[in-house]
C-alpha cells in the first residue's frame, strides 16, 4: 500500500491518523507512535503489510460492524 493509498483509505473510513493508532490498541497491537503513522502517510516510511490489509479489510465490512470495530477509536 502506497501513502497515498494509506491516506485515502482513512478517508474512506473515517479515520484520523490518531483514530488509527487508538484502534490498533483496542485491537491488541501496540498503539504506534504517532510519528510513526504519520510517517506512513508521508511515505517516510512504508506502510506494514498488515495495516494495508486491516484497512482492506475494514473496507469490505458492512457499514454497521465496521462502525461497531472503530467506535471506541472514534470517540477519544
């Protein structure tokens, strides 16, 4: 996944580069450090292979469950 692949595909879902970070917590990996991410988005560094597929992944989710994933991200 390119950056700006990454940055586009947080639009889609409605996630801030922070959001991102908090749902990975809550999704039991470590919470990046928030210049990592950006770091992501800026193509400073590339995107790991599984937070492309998670992105991927929450993409396809219905619009329901994939708002019952990320609520919690969302909301701080």
């Amino acid at each position: 996944m390119t950056e700006d692949e990454f940055t586009e595909a947080l639009q889609r879902l409605g996630l801030s580069q922070a959001a991102l970070g908090r749902l990975l917590d809550d999704l039991g990996e470590q919470q990046p450090a928030p210049t990592t991410v950006w770091r992501w988005a800026d193509g400073r560094s590339r995107v790991p292979i599984g937070i492309g597929a998670l992105l991927k992944l929450l993409e396809q989710l219905p619009t329901e469950i994939r708002a019952q994933v990320t609520r919690k991200a969302l909301r701080a």
